[in-house]
C-alpha cells in the first residue's frame, strides 16, 4: 500500500488516466444525476487512482509472467 503513495502515472499512460478520470469523475455523475461535495471528489479521486494503480501493476505483472512463459 505504501508503494501506491510514491507512485506516478508512467509517461505512456498519462492520457489515459486523465480521460479515465474525467470521465469517472464528471462525465459519470453527469449522467446519472449525481452531485458531489468537494470532500466526495477528492475521496473519489482517491480510490480511482488507488484501483488505477492496481490494475496497472496487475497487468504489468501478468505481461511480465506471460514474457517469461514465452520460449
């Protein structure tokens, strides 16, 4: 857990983490009908970047296992 509070979006993602966010935290809502607070976007935020990270060392790791299994 404490590595997720160091870490930075890699260069080659930065696009895609700014359009996932955009659209988790303005454009979802939107459309639903949703209102947050200030405090609701930042805790939003948080885990949004949280579930970012662990899905991109998850997929990292497997293109890493799946390159050694290769022969």
């Amino acid at each position: 857990m404490n590595t997720w509070l160091y870490w930075a979006v890699p260069e080659h993602r930065v696009n895609h983490y700014l359009v996932l966010m955009c659209l988790a935290l303005f454009v979802l809502p939107y459309i639903l009908g949703v209102r947050y607070t200030i405090l609701g976007y930042l805790i939003n935020m948080i885990w949004l970047d949280m579930i970012y990270y662990w899905t991109y060392k998850f997929t990292e790791k497997n293109k890493k296992d799946k390159d050694d299994d290769t022969f």
